[in-house]
C-alpha cells in the first residue's frame, strides 16, 4: 500500500495532525525565548525562571507516559479539541497571571493540555503505511515553526513580554483546533488489537527507547553548549547566533529528504551515515583553529543541525514498526524530554572540571551509543 491519504485520514486531517504535533514541540524548542521572556520580565529570579520553563516540559511528560494507557481508547477528535483548548485557555491565563506560583500552575496544565495532543498526533502520524516520511514532514513543520519563531518572537517579546510569546503560539493552536474539528483521523482500529509477547515487543522498544534517551542526551551537552564552543574559539556572540539560526533553518532539508534515502539505503545505512558525519563535525570543532574557525565553525553545525533532522523521523519510524498495537510510539515524547533533561546537568560537570570544548567527547559517544542501539532495535523490528 502506498502512502496515500486513506479515508481514515484526509488531507484536512493530516494537516491539523501536523499542526498538533508541530505545536507539541513549540516550547521546547523555543526554549531559549522562552527562557529570556520570563528573564526579561524583571518578575522572576532565575531559579524561578527554571522552575516556570521546566513546567510545561513536565506536563508534556506526565500526559505522554500517561497515553500508554489512554491513547487507543479515546476518541481522538475529541481529546484533541479538549487539549487544544487547555492550551489555549492557559496560554490566555498568562494574559491576567504574574504571581508565580499561579503561573506554575498555568504553565503545568498548559504542558498537560500539549502533551495530550501530541501523544494522539503521534499515534496517528504512526498509524500510516510509511511512517518515516509523516515523521519527517512532522520535523519539517517544527523546524519551519522555530525558524520563524526564532525571527518573529524576539521582537514580540520585547514589547509584550512572555505574555506575547504564549499568544504568538495561540495563533497556530487556534489554526490546528480549526483543523482538527473540520476532520480528524480515525482509530485505524488498533483499540482492541493485544501486544505481542515480551520478547517480541519490549525489547526492541526498550533498545530504540533507550537509542532516543542517548541521542537526546548529546543534544543535551552538544547543542546546549554550542554556542559556548563558539564564543571560547574566538567567534562573536552574534557570529555564532547568525550562524546557528541559519543553520537551524537549513536543517529542514535532513527531514526531507529522511524518508527518500531510508527507501534507497535502508534505515541501518542512514542511521550509521548520520554518526559518521556528525562524528566528523563534533571532531571538526574539536580541532578548529585559526585562520578558518569562523567557516568551519558553520559548516560543522549546519551539518549537524541537517542530521539531526534527518535522523529524528527514523528513530520515529523504528519506534512504530516495534509495536504494531500503536501504544507504545507516545514513549518517543518521553524518552526526548528524559534525553533533554540528563544532558545539561552531565555537561556542566563536565565544562566545571575539563573545559567547555570536551563536551563534544560526551557527545560523541552518546551518539555511538545511539547508533548501536537503534541498529539493534531495527534488527529485531524487521525480524519479527
């Protein structure tokens, strides 16, 4: 069967699962804005401001482990409307709220009401007969949503404060509700279908689980200090942010062409080219020097950045083809969050007794680990 729209998902519905998914990962990954419009606000201290970032990441992370249980028994269309309407009502809270612990509060629910929609995004971009390509075209769509918000958001918040921020994502909840209340995929009629036995299910899902906890942890010690790596080899604060912006932009490319070069190579080629490449740049910035530190500064991130993209989809498609009952595809949010979250604190460990530039060590060996297990994973998956 190809990849077609079927009756069970019309392009109206594809499009607004694009958007609910596209959405689900709007905080994360303007977290960097996200964290300056509470800053700038002058209201919180900084630990505050980490407690106010980190709530919304902690509802995203209860309502998706929580979706092993609910997902295939809820009405989607329904459930996505109530979690699109939290999140609006939340981020509309943030309009008339100030006193943190109310906004705590706000920000938790609101991280609830997104979670919820991204697991049954998730569920169903999985339910499709070629999952690496809707996973792609759902990392093209985030990637196009932060390049633009990275452009747009830094002039909203520096007249309407975090407040402005919460409303500019508003504007695509509002979209993506529209959307999904004209149309809106079924069940595929997985609710009833039984999990396999557990050798045959819960090793390879725990093997690409752990894969996606390993990748995401060298994102957490790579891409959260790259900028850091930058500025100490001699580039300027605002060379390394045009320079990563870009790059960020020009990522979209990897998630576009994912899902032609897995078709052609095969998933455990693509997964083994993107750790050879991105061993080369995190290498590349290891041993950067003058006089070329600026060129190749931006050829070893943007190519980073490309594989990055490229890679997320088939880390995607693995985890579906493991269980094909479609409840166990919503721990992908987990196992990203749970990444994001171990690698900073392991970084700055790191960077407080090594330096800055030995972070690209803890990456890259994060990124083999990956590799290995989302290979073995593969392996089972197509063994089955």
């Amino acid at each position: 069967m190809s990849d077609s729209i079927t009756p069970a998902m019309s392009r109206v519905a594809y499009a607004g699962i694009l958007m609910v998914a596209m959405m689900g990962a709007a905080v994360t990954i303007l977290m960097p804005l996200v964290v300056g419009a509470f800053s700038d606000s002058g209201a919180f201290s900084q630990q505050q401001v980490g407690f106010l970032t980190a709530a919304d990441v902690a509802g995203i992370l209860l309502s998706s482990m929580s979706a092993f249980f609910w997902v295939r028994r809820c009405h989607w269309q329904r459930w996505m409307q109530i979690s699109l309407l939290l999140f609006i009502g939340m981020n509309l809270l943030t309009l008339f709220t100030s006193l943190f612990p109310a906004l705590l509060l706000v920000r938790f629910l609101a991280g609830i009401g997104c979670g919820i929609g991204y697991s049954i995004a998730l569920a169903a971009l999985g339910d499709r007969t070629n999952p690496d390509k809707a996973f792609g075209a759902m990392v093209t769509v985030q990637v196009v949503f932060g390049t633009v918000g990275f452009w747009v958001l830094p002039h909203i918040t520096s007249v309407w404060g975090y407040q402005g921020l919460f409303q500019f994502f508003n504007l695509f909840l509002l979209l993506a509700l529209t959307l999904v209340s004209i149309s809106s995929p079924a069940d595929e009629n997985k609710k009833t279908q039984s999990l396999p036995p557990f050798g045959r299910i819960y090793l390879p899902v725990l093997f690409v689980f752990l894969g996606v906890v390993a990748y995401y942890f060298a994102q957490g010690t790579v891409w959260a200090y790259l900028e850091r790596i930058g500025v100490a080899a001699g580039l300027s604060v605002a060379e390394v942010g045009a320079i990563l912006g870009w790059g960020f932009a020009i990522s979209a490319c990897g998630s576009v062409l994912a899902a032609k070069f897995v078709a052609m190579m095969g998933r455990n080629f693509s997964l083994w080219l993107t750790a050879v490449l991105q061993l080369g740049c995190l290498l590349a910035l290891y041993l950067m020097a003058q006089p070329h530190i600026w060129l190749i500064y931006a050829l070893a991130t943007v190519v980073y950045q490309i594989f990055w993209s490229f890679i997320i989809p088939i880390m995607m498609g693995i985890f579906s083809d493991a269980d094909k009952s479609g409840r166990l595809i919503v721990f992908c949010v987990t196992a990203f969050k749970v990444g994001l979250v171990i690698g900073p604190p392991v970084a700055a460990a790191v960077v407080s007794h090594f330096g800055v530039i030995h972070v690209l060590w803890l990456g890259a060996v994060a990124i083999v680990l990956s590799v290995m297990l989302l290979h073995l994973a593969n392996n089972r998956t197509r063994s089955k």
